[in-house]
C-alpha cells in the first residue's frame, strides 16, 4: 500500500515538472524579450545630402598693437585691465616720477668724465702755474668758482639746469595747485556761509511755528472755556423758556374760553383789535358801556380780565425769554463771519493742524540745515588742510629753485672759469701729452652729454598712452616692477582693421564651397556676428591634402582669442547608401554602424547587433552619405539601454 503511494506521488511530480518546463519553454521568447534592450533600426536608402563643413577656430585680429617705453621706468600704476576698450590718446599705465635707468647710468657716466676732467684740468693747471701767472690766476678762479657750486651741490652743471628747469615746471603746477586749492577753499566757505545761513532761517521758521501754535493752543482753551459757559447760558435760557410755554399752556387750558370770549368783544370787521382788548380787560366798565345789549356778571367781568391779563403776560414773558434766547445766541457767534463757537474751535483746530504739520516739515529743514553745516564744516577743515599743505609744498618747491637758480649761476661762473683755464692751459701746454688728453677728455664729456641729450629728449613722461584705438587683450607688466625698454606694456587689438578665424578641411571640403560664401555661427552668442569666406589657402599643417577656409567676421560681439565654431553649406549631392546621422558611431578603427542580423530558432527570431565600418562621404544636420553598406541593411539607431556589436536586442515593432 505503501509503495503504490509513493509510485503515485512520483508520478504526479513529474508530470508536474514536465508542464512547467513546457510552460518555460513557450514563454521563453517573451520572458528574454522583457530583459534585452530595446531598439529601433531604418533600412538604408538613397537620397540627396545638402552637407555642411563644420569647424572651430580661434579668432585673430588682423593687427594688434604693442604699447611700450623708450626707457627702463618702474610702473607705478595700471589703469586698464583685459578687455577694457580705449581710444587714442587714453592714459594706460602712470610711470613712477623718476629717471630711467638708462638716464641715470649716462649722468653717471658723464659725472665720472667731468670729475676726472676737472681733476686733469687743475693737475695742468698746477703744472702751468709756476711757470705762468695767468694760469695761476685762472686756475684760482676756477677753484673758487668749483668751490662755490659745491655748496649748493655736487652735481654736474648740466644736471644742474635740467633739475633747474624740471624744478620750475613742477613749481608752476604747485603754485597752480595751490591757488586751486585756495579757491576751493573760498568756494567751500561760501558754502558753510550759505548753509548756516539756511540753518539759522530754518531754526527761524521753527521757533516762529511753535510760537504761532503756542498761541493757537491760548485762543483754542479761552474760546472752549467761553464756549462752555455760553453754551451753559443757552441751555438755561432754552429750559427758562420751555419753562414759559408750558405755564402759558397750562394757563391757556384755563383761560381759553374767556380769553376767545374777549377776543370776539374786541374784533371789529373780523379783525382783532388787541388795544381794544386791552383797554376792556383793564377797564370792564368801558366793556359794560361797549356791549349795552349784553348782561356781565361781576365774575364775567372778573374772570375776562384775569384770562386777559395771565395770557397777556405768559406772552410778554416768552417775549423776553425769546429775546434773551437770540441774543445769548448771537453772542457766541463771530460778529463778523457768524459763525458758531462750534465751528471757531474747528476753525483753530484746523489752523493749528496746519501749523503743526508745517511744523515738521521746518523741522525736517533745520534739522538738515544743521546736517549739512557739519558735513561742510568737515570738508572746510580738510580743504582748509589741503590749501595748506599745497602752500607748504609750493613754498619747498620755491626754496628748491632758488638753490637750483643759485646752484645754475654758480654753474656759469665755474663753466667760464673753466674755458678761461682751458684756453690758456691749451695755449701754454699746446701740443704736449696733458693737452691732448684734456682735448680727448673734453671731446668725451661732450659726447657723453649728447648722449644724455638724446635720453632725456626721449624720455617718456609719467603718462602712458595708448597711440590707437583699440581693444586691450594683454597686460604684461604689474604696478611696482620695472619695465625694459621696448617691452610690450600691453597689447591692443585694432579693432577697426577686422577679425578672421582659420577653419582646417579636406581639400576635397574646400572643393564644395567658394570665396564669398556665408557660413552660419552655431556656438557664440555675444552678438550678431556674420562670416563670409575670404580666402581658400594651403593648410600649412597638412600640406597636399588640407586646406585652410579664411573667413572674415564683421558685427559687434567679436573678441579676438575667443574660439567659434562655423558651418557653411557644400553643394547638394545624391548618394546611394544614406543612414540617420544617429546611427553613426565610432572608436578607435573608425566610423561603424550596427545592424540587425536576424537568426531562426524553433522559439522564433533571434535579433543580433552587428558592427559594420562606414567611411563618412557627406553629412548634413539629420543624415550621412556613407560607404560599407547595401540598400538593404537594417541600421540601429536608438536603443533603450548600451549595446554593442554582439548584443543581443528586441525591436521595437517587436515588442
């Protein structure tokens, strides 16, 4: 029993496995699918390519344009940075206010001469000396003349005169400095004048404000307190006369009757006569003689009288009260506008307001008044500062060419001296060794001093300007350091004279394309820039088989050294074998496209990258004219995931 069990069960096992290895089996193409890349592939076909050449190139200009100095100067300072655009006549570079280096060996080199000159000169001299009297004298006289310009210096005559000259031009710009400064200061005291000027008016206004508001206040607290009392007297005149009316009403419920009843006595063609009334209420007998035909009691008689005397003066008190009622009210109106204490409290307040409000606004004004009196006072103290130290520096300056004037005719007397000397020497020693080599001597100095002539013509100033219009692309030097003599400052592209950018081809490229031609920008955008081919030249890096396209740039954004790349259009071509430029790829062996190789299986097709090499003919912006493949390829040109050749892939219309 037992062993039947167990047979069953192995049974039921493996007809088990058997299906789920059928079901595996029937969805294996499925389940593979899900898990291999997803491609999508175009046959080859032919067409036309309207290709483009593409390229890239650093922009040139066509003339740049160094700045340099005569002579070795050290810089003090840098006024331009890389990029900046300057026109001709632009201050680039300050110079340090010193002489070149060059200048100062040369003074050296003549100082050494006219030392050893003067040495020679008076050894001859002494030679002479006792021999001749006049050299003696001369020779004393060219010693105390010596001895004189050493006292104001010890440099050569000619330094003398040109420090002399360089000293008075610098005087002239101080004194000048110093005027300005002067007037600056006369400038800016007229300021401090105007402006404490406008602090006292506007301190003026202030007090003037809260005095008009402090008297405001006055007038507004009497006329409040009045107005409080008159009011008072109003409402008690109104209750005294609210008061009357009903005691008249009272009255008038009483005597009413009566009081129509004499009315009707005293009407004569339906008017009333009120002094007839009267005269019967106060005499009831001239009633009685009035009315013959009608029969009075004495309490008739009594009781018209009392109607018409209480009503009569219920009126007369109204009367009164009415009257004292107005006046109060007219009084605590404006006798000239009418108008109520009300609306005079409402008057003043909205005056005072107004007073307030033009309060702050003056007290803004001082407040800034008194600001702008300290800011000046502070910039009267710092010009007051500068116009003295100008006058200081311009004094020390004056003292300065004084010695130097001093120092320069002392110069003469020693130069005249000295040619009296030489002459005689010369004329007493003539044609001995010690002439001649106070002639060589002397021939030396004066060359010498040629050449310190020349370096201190040439000399550049403290200024350094650029002598173009331009663009500044390099700056070689740093404040502080010294440039050399012919050394490129800084570098300024001319901007007028044009741009042009070098694009390397094939020959066969150039072929396609001719001078003239337009090419379109594709990677800068610092402004609207237009290419045009100018030239078509031998590629110097791959001579026979490159050509060079030159094109010139024109528009505004161009910048020499900055890279762009070009495109320019070939003539329209057809080829047979065409492939989605996607479809291209490339290693180390060249250009290739995978295309799908299909396989048959029991389960179905089997899909296979495989790497096919192309050789690139054309190319335009979507497509490539290749070689290496047949019209009926399948070329892969998307995938869902990295593929390579071998990989095996599912198509899209697959799924």
């Amino acid at each position: 029993m037992q062993k039947t069990k167990r047979r069953e069960w192995v049974k039921t096992f493996a007809i088990i496995f058997l299906v789920i290895l059928l079901i595996l089996t029937f969805f294996s193409q499925t389940i593979m699918n899900r898990s291999l890349p997803e491609v999508a592939a175009q046959y080859v076909e032919s067409g036309t390519i309207n290709a483009k050449i593409r390229g890239s190139g650093a922009v040139s200009a066509d003339e740049t344009y160094d700045v340099t100095i005569s002579q070795t100067r050290k810089i003090r300072s840098v006024l331009v940075k890389v990029g900046d655009t300057v026109n001709a006549g632009d201050v680039l570079f300050m110079l340090e206010p010193a002489d070149s280096e060059e200048l100062k060996t040369a003074q050296k080199t003549l100082s050494d001469l006219e030392l050893a000159y003067q040495k020679s000169l008076i050894e001859a001299g002494n030679a002479s000396s006792t021999e001749n009297r006049e050299v003696q004298k001369l020779r004393d006289a060219y010693n105390e003349a010596l001895a004189t310009l050493r006292l104001y210096s010890s440099a050569d005559p000619s330094q003398i005169t040109a420090a002399l000259e360089q000293a008075k031009v610098e005087l002239t710009s101080l004194q000048r400095a110093s005027a300005d400064a002067e007037s600056a200061l006369a400038e800016v005291n007229t300021e401090l004048t105007e402006a404490q000027q406008a602090a006292t008016d506007a301190s003026s206004a202030v007090t003037t404000l809260q005095t008009e508001i402090s008297a405001l206040d006055t007038q507004l607290e009497t006329l409040i307190v009045a107005s409080r009392d008159k009011t008072r007297a109003i409402e008690d005149a109104q209750k005294k006369l609210n008061e009357a009316y009903e005691t008249k009403n009272r009255d008038w419920a009483i005597h009413q009757l009566r009081y129509e009843e004499l009315q009707g006595y005293a009407t004569e063609n339906g008017v009333v006569n009120y002094t007839l009334m009267a005269a019967y209420a106060a005499d009831t007998s001239f009633l009685q003689r009035s009315k013959p035909d009608i029969e009075f009691t004495e309490d008739d008689l009594k009781a018209l009288a009392d109607a018409y005397d209480t009503i009569s003066k219920d009126d007369a008190t109204i009367a009164e009260l009415e009257t004292t009622l107005r006046q109060l009210q007219q009084d605590a109106n404006d006798p000239v506008t009418g108008a109520t204490m009300a609306q005079q409290i409402q008057d003043l307040e909205n005056e005072k307001t107004s007073k307030e409000r033009e309060l702050r606004t003056k007290q803004y004004e001082a407040d800034a008044a008194a600001v702008q009196v300290e800011q000046v006072k502070s910039r009267v103290e710092r010009y007051q500062e500068d116009a003295t130290a100008a006058k200081r520096t311009a004094e020390d300056k004056q003292a300065e060419v004084d010695k130097l004037t001093a120092a320069s005719t002392a110069a003469e007397t020693l130069k005249t001296a000295q040619t009296a000397l030489e002459d005689k020497v010369f004329e007493t020693s003539l044609g001995d060794s010690a002439s001649l080599d106070l002639q060589n001597s002397k021939k030396a100095i004066e060359e010498q001093q040629k050449v310190v002539d020349e370096l201190m013509a040439q000399a550049d100033g403290q200024e350094v300007t650029a002598n173009v219009s331009g663009k500044v692309t390099a700056i070689n030097v740093t404040a502080g350091n010294s440039a050399g003599a012919d050394t490129a400052l800084a570098t300024l592209t001319v901007v007028d004279r044009g741009y042009t950018v070098k694009i390397a081809v094939t020959a066969d490229q150039a072929k396609q394309v001719t001078i003239g031609d337009t090419a379109t920008i594709t990677n800068y955008y610092n402004g609207d820039i237009t290419a045009t081919l100018e030239n078509i030249a031998n590629d110097p890096q791959n001579p026979g088989k490159g050509k060079l396209l030159v094109f010139r740039l024109s528009g505004e954004g161009v910048e020499a050294g900055s890279n762009i790349t070009l495109s320019i259009g070939q003539r329209s071509a057809t080829y047979d074998t065409l492939v989605p430029n996607s479809a291209l790829r490339n290693d180390a062996n060249g250009d290739f496209v995978l295309v799908v190789t299909a396989k048959n299986t029991p389960l179905g097709n089997r899909y296979t990258a495989t790497r096919v090499g192309v050789t690139v003919l054309a190319k335009d912006d979507t497509k490539s004219a290749v070689t290496g493949l047949s019209s009926g390829d399948f070329v892969i040109t998307t995938s869902t995931a990295p593929i390579e050749a071998g990989t095996q892939v599912r198509l899209v219309d697959n799924g």
